[in-house]
C-alpha cells in the first residue's frame, strides 16, 4: 500500500513537469528517475517516455521529438528534419546514416588501397625477378664473349682464357637453352 501511495505521488511530480505538453526539462526528468526505480510498482510506461525524452538522438543530440528516421545499419534514431529529409516525406526503408556512409566508404577504399599496394608490391617483385634473371643473362653472355673472344673461332677451352671447367659448365647451360654450338651466341652478340 505504501507504494501505491509512491508511485502515486511521483507520477504527479511527472505530471507537473509538463511532460504532456512537451514543456519538461531534461534536468526535471532525469531527477525523477532515480526515485522511480526504488518505487516497488510496475512504471515502465512512464519510464520509457521519460527515457525517450531524456535520451539523446540525431546529430543535433536533442531528445526524441518530432518524425525520425533510423539508420539501417546502426539502428541509431536521426530527425528527418536534421538529415535533410522532408518530414511529409515517407520514410525511407534501407536509410544510411551519414556516420555510417562515411565507415562504408572508407573500408572500400581502404580495401581497394590494400589491393592496389599488394598489385605494386607483387609488380615490384616480378620486376625485381626479371631484373636478377637479366642480369644473371648478362653474366653468361659475359662467360660467352670470355671464350668466344680471342679468336672467334676456335672455342675448344682453355686457350681462351677459360679454364676447362668453366667452359665445360658454360656449354652444358648453352644446351640447355638449345644452342649446341657456342659459336651460334655470336649472331646474337
């Protein structure tokens, strides 16, 4: 009985705040709150509409008032008015928050950065490979122009300034690239 008489006696300080006019303050509200919860009676139906009024929505961070939109994503409550949707207007049903358009569009991007850095850094090690296979052609062809270049002709080894290892291990990469006569790297020289 006691807290009949509670709840009965705080639903009247609620009344004189001017909730039902939409005259309350936020501050009034807020101070009524904490006595409502140690009031041992079912309120919940004053308390979510002072919670309504005393949350804070939108960009504008003012209460729940007036027509509203949410956010598809975020579930976050915005007033039409302050994202700049006609209130006559129907509510869109798949609305994007400004906040959340701006995380969608930075993760693509950033997405397509990564791809793109990863594309140069892949570009860089195939240029990098092509470069040590040129330059490793380059040092045969040396090898080549080494015992092919005293006289062009004779080829048989050492004579040529290259020991007979080098110049045995020289022809067997010759072959393998399908040139069995050194002789025929001096049209390509």
């Amino acid at each position: 009985k006691n807290q009949m008489k509670l709840a009965k006696a705080w639903r009247i300080k609620v009344k004189k705040t001017g909730l039902e006019k939409g005259e309350a303050t936020v501050a009034e509200l807020r101070e009524l709150l904490p006595e409502a919860y140690s009031i041992m009676v079912d309120l919940s139906d004053e308390l979510d509409v002072i919670q309504a009024a005393t949350s804070k929505f939108c960009i504008c961070r003012q209460s729940r008032v007036g027509d509203m939109v949410e956010c598809s994503v975020c579930e976050e409550k915005y007033h039409k008015a302050c994202v700049g949707i006609s209130p006559s207007a129907p509510t869109p049903p798949n609305y994007t928050c400004m906040r959340c358009l701006c995380k969608q569009v930075y993760s693509s991007v950033t997405h397509k950065l990564f791809a793109t850095v990863d594309h140069w850094a892949q570009a860089q090690q195939e240029h990098d490979a092509m470069n040590g296979v040129a330059h490793a052609t380059r040092n045969w062809m040396g090898l080549v122009r080494m015992a092919l270049s005293p006289a062009m002709g004779d080829t048989s080894g050492p004579e040529n300034g290259m020991a007979p290892a080098n110049y045995a291990n020289l022809q067997q990469q010759a072959e393998a690239l399908g040139i069995h006569d050194l002789q025929d790297v001096q049209h390509v020289m």
